[in-house]
C-alpha cells in the first residue's frame, strides 16, 4: 500500500485486515480516497468486499456520530456505536474504568429497587401501565406495543435505589442509547408487565432469564419491562415496581463514557 502521506496517491491496494482492529485507525487510513475534491473522478481504491464493508459501516457511525455532535449536551454520556468486532480504538487509549458497553440483546437493570416506594407513587405507575392493558392488570405476563416517547418516559418513571450501587442502569445514559435506534425500529418499542415475588432486596442477575428473556430478546423492538412485586416477602419492603431494559437482536454494539449524568 502506498505511503498514505503522500498527497499525489491516486490508486490504493488496501489489504490490512486485521482480526481485531481500530475504528480511529481505519478513519486515517481513509486518507487514501484523496485530499482534494477534484481528483475524486481519478482516484481508485481496491480492497475485499468485507473491508469494504467496514469501511462503509464506520462512515454510517461517524455520520450518526456527527448529528450527536450538534446538538451535544457537555454534561451528558456521548454514544458511540461499534462496528462489529472493531474498538473505537485502542485501549491504551480509553480508560477502561471510565466506559460501558453496550450490545445487542444485553438485558440492563439496577441491583437495588426501591423497595420503600410510596403508595402514591406505586399507585400513579400502576395506573400509567394499566393505560396499556384496557385499564388492568393480569396475573400473568402482559405486553403491548408503545411508542419510543413512551418507552424513554417508562425508563425515567420507574425509580430504584440511587444510594446503592446501580451497575449499568443509568435512566438518562439508556434514553440517549434506545433515541439512536428510533428510526431503525419504526418508532415502536415493548411495554413488558408481569408480577414478581422476590425474597432479597438487591437482583444481582436481573429479573428475567431462561425461555422469558430469551423470547423478550427474539422480539425485533427493544422490550421496557416493568414489573411489580407487593414486598411481601422483603422484610420492610411495600409494594413497589422494578424496571428492565432488553435491547433487541439488531442494535449495533455502542461504547459510551460513564463518567457523570446530569439528567
């Protein structure tokens, strides 16, 4: 391949294709499509179809990357999407402690729900469930198609315990991540209730397992679980509700910093 600094280059052999490689690393190495506009006509690349693919893939990422930018809130998580199995870019770059990722089908949730919620508060999200269901609730497991406005309301409605360690669950961080998959889903996301009885106060494997999560994952809509437990077997607890997110099978890979939520 041709030294990628020299401005004159028209025609690139492009055969590095590692295993595992950088975003960032394949972006400089674009430089080979040419520096000024009016020797694109002249300009040719030949690489494999699968690198052509990445290549297209990082180019739709930037894009989407790039409207984030616009509008960017400097007090806010930043998505960034993965194409397949390439990082962002190195790890020597990115503090490992300071990013969360994010995948296709992963189910998220807090460890601790909130099991001192208010009977006014329990009552207020039970009635915008039922809104869902003809007005009530089953004894077994429901689910209706909602919009995504409100499935990003369901996600900030439902409270947990924020003074005890919450792993992935942050409200606005999976509002920004679900928002980038609008337009891929139509617009429509999963509204998933049913009745739970837990005996401790923290759900250190979530909710869901087994054939449950595995269908709620087969669903091509991200799935909003809300489910509701009367605290009866949780001493001190009262009746309260529990969120869920299960992002669906075709979300691409994002990385995000976890650095502060402000939201």
């Amino acid at each position: 391949m041709p030294a990628l600094s020299e401005r004159g280059c028209l025609v690139t052999y492009y055969l590095r294709e590692p295993k595992v490689g950088q975003m960032d690393t394949m972006l400089q190495h674009a430089r080979m499509y040419g520096y000024r506009r009016d020797l694109m006509p002249f300009t040719r690349v030949f690489l494999s179809p699968q690198l052509a693919i990445r290549f297209h893939e990082i180019h739709r990422i930037e894009q989407r990357l790039r409207r984030q930018l616009a509008s960017v809130d400097a007090g806010r998580q930043l998505v960034v999407e993965k194409s397949g199995s390439l990082f962002p870019t190195r790890r020597t770059v990115l503090d490992p402690d300071l990013i969360d990722a994010f995948s296709a089908e992963d189910q998220v949730f807090p460890h601790y729900p909130l099991i001192t919620m208010k009977p006014a508060e329990y009552e207020r999200i039970t009635a915008e469930v039922r809104r869902f269901f003809r007005g009530s609730l089953s004894t077994t497991p429901q689910q209706a198609e909602v919009s995504f406005d409100e499935a990003l309301r369901f996600v900030e409605m439902i409270p947990y315990d924020q003074q005890k360690p919450s792993s992935s669950w942050i409200p606005g961080l999976i509002k920004r991540i679900l928002e980038q998959q609008r337009d891929r889903c139509g617009d429509r996301a999963v509204l998933y209730t049913r009745k739970m009885a837990r005996r401790k106060d923290a759900l250190a494997t979530g909710a869901l397992s087994g054939d449950e999560l595995a269908r709620l994952r087969s669903l091509k809509r991200p799935v909003i679980c809300a489910f509701r437990d009367d605290g009866r077997s949780i001493p001190g607890a009262s009746p309260f509700w529990y969120p869920t997110v299960v992002f669906d099978g075709g979300m691409p890979n994002v990385v995000v910093n976890v650095t502060s939520d402000e939201d």
